[in-house]
C-alpha cells in the first residue's frame, strides 16, 4: 500500500475545504462597479430682444456683461435695447473668447451705430441729447454653452455718474416734440464757470446747449482760429433767439480733450436759459 495516499487525500480535502471558504467570504466578494452618470451643461440663455427695457445703475451700464432680467416698459428703468446682433468670434481661422480684446471691440464698434435708426432726430439733435450707447455681451460660461449674440442698449446720463430714467418708450423719442426739454443737454452754472456741471434739461440748471459747431477735422485742440470761428458762430445763435433784444450772452465750448482725440470734431453753443 502506497503511504502517501492518505496524504495526498487529506491535502486535497484541505485544499477544498480552503477553496469553498474562500468562495463563502463576503469581503472577498468583488465589489460592484461604480452606475455611469452624465452631466449635462445648463442649456444657453436666450438671446435678448430689441425694444426689452432694463432697469440699470451706472456701473451695471458699464459692465460688460449684464444677468439682469427685463424689466416691463411701463415701470422705471434706464436703458432699451436697440440692436440684438450676432457675435463675431474669429480671427485668422481661431475662435476667440467672448471676453477676448478683439471680440469686446468689435462689438464696441457695431453698437454705437444704432442710436439715430432707433431713436430719431436729425444729427443736431441727437448730439445735443444725454443719450448714449452702451453694449453687452454673454459670460464667458454662456458664451460656452453657445450664447452668440451682443446687446446694445441706449441709456440717457441725468448727471456725472448717474443715469435718467426714460420715458416708455425710446424708438423715435428724439422724433418727438420738446424732446429735449428732457433728454437735451444742460448746465448748472456757464461751462465757464468753476461749478459747472453738465445734466439732463430735466434737473434744475440755468443754462443750455442749443447748437453745435462743426470744427476742422485737421484742427489743433483749443486752436485760436477754430476758437474764435466758433465763437461767432454761437454768437450767431443767440442773436437769433434773442428775439431783437441787443444785450445777449453765449458761450462755446470745446469738447473735452479725450472726445476729441477720439475723433468729436463738434463743440456746443451755451446760451443763459430764460
């Protein structure tokens, strides 16, 4: 008889004993694989809508992204948009960041533009108003989930720092009569004066804008001759509304040195308001 028999056959039953423990044990169970969750991006706001009204201070106006909500046009606010475009992203075969230099000016030049269709008056007028152009573009989180569009809004400036609240309704307001009894441009004091300040016809002040005058484009800032050419032609305007009285005052005044190396050529005729 062959001894390592029973050897072998305890060894084998030690090996299935071991093997169905090993089988039985919980924590050598395989543990079960991780369910598969998707995220998906918020879906991109909606483009914003011409004529929408929004009720912004003057910082938000100078932002140049803005999360507000429309407000309706019948309640306070201070700024309406008049221009929805679509955002220009490429250059030289790249697509650029919405907040990216090139991108924010070209919507700076696209904007401004829109001010005369939306809110009439000949060019006299509009330049004789408060009202500006500012503009907004999405985040750059909803220009990712595939916002492509830039808004313009038109705004009026009541005072430094502060914006006007507008009426109702801004297509064709400088078409209107006595337009610019409040949206015109007005002083508190002659822009010669130390306590000058520059508002809206519909605060208080003493004196206003009435005209505007051409300057050479070749000009000199604060050139003696355009100065004085000027000066007559304002001269010209209050002897007209004086109405035949033969003491009158006016003033003309330049534009600020940073419009007019931005390319404003005009300046504004001042007479006292009666």
């Amino acid at each position: 008889m062959n001894r390592r028999t029973p050897i072998l056959t305890a060894l084998v039953a030690l090996l299935l004993l071991l093997t169905a423990c090993s089988a039985g044990d919980p924590d050598s169970a395989p543990e079960p694989s991780p369910s598969a969750s998707v995220s998906s991006a918020p879906p991109a706001p909606a483009a914003p809508k011409v004529g929408n009204c929004h009720r912004l201070s003057f910082d938000q106006a100078t932002d140049p992204v803005d999360s507000g909500e429309p407000v309706p046009c019948r309640q306070p606010h201070t700024a309406e948009t008049t221009r929805v475009g679509t955002l220009s992203q490429l250059a030289d075969g790249h697509l650029l960041a919405v907040d990216s230099r090139t991108v924010q000016e070209r919507i700076a030049k696209a904007c401004p533009s829109s001010l005369a269709p939306y809110v009439g008056g000949d060019l006299t007028t509009q330049r004789l108003s408060r009202l500006e152009i500012v503009w907004f573009s999405p985040t750059v989180e909803e220009a990712d989930a595939g916002a492509d569009w830039f808004r313009c809004d038109v705004v009026g400036l009541r005072s430094e720092g502060r914006l006007l609240a507008l009426p109702a309704r801004m297509k064709g307001a400088l078409d209107q009569p006595g337009a610019l009894d409040t949206l015109g441009t007005c002083g508190t004091a002659s822009p010669s004066a130390r306590d000058f300040q520059r508002v809206a016809c519909s605060v208080p002040h003493s004196w206003r804008a009435v005209d505007v005058v051409a300057l050479p484009r070749s000009t000199r800032y604060l050139a003696a001759p355009a100065t004085t050419a000027a000066d007559a032609a304002c001269q010209d305007v209050a002897s007209a509304r004086a109405d035949g009285a033969l003491s009158y005052t006016w003033a003309f005044e330049w534009p600020a040195r940073a419009q007019f190396a931005a390319g404003q050529r005009y300046g504004y005729c001042w007479v006292p308001e009666s």
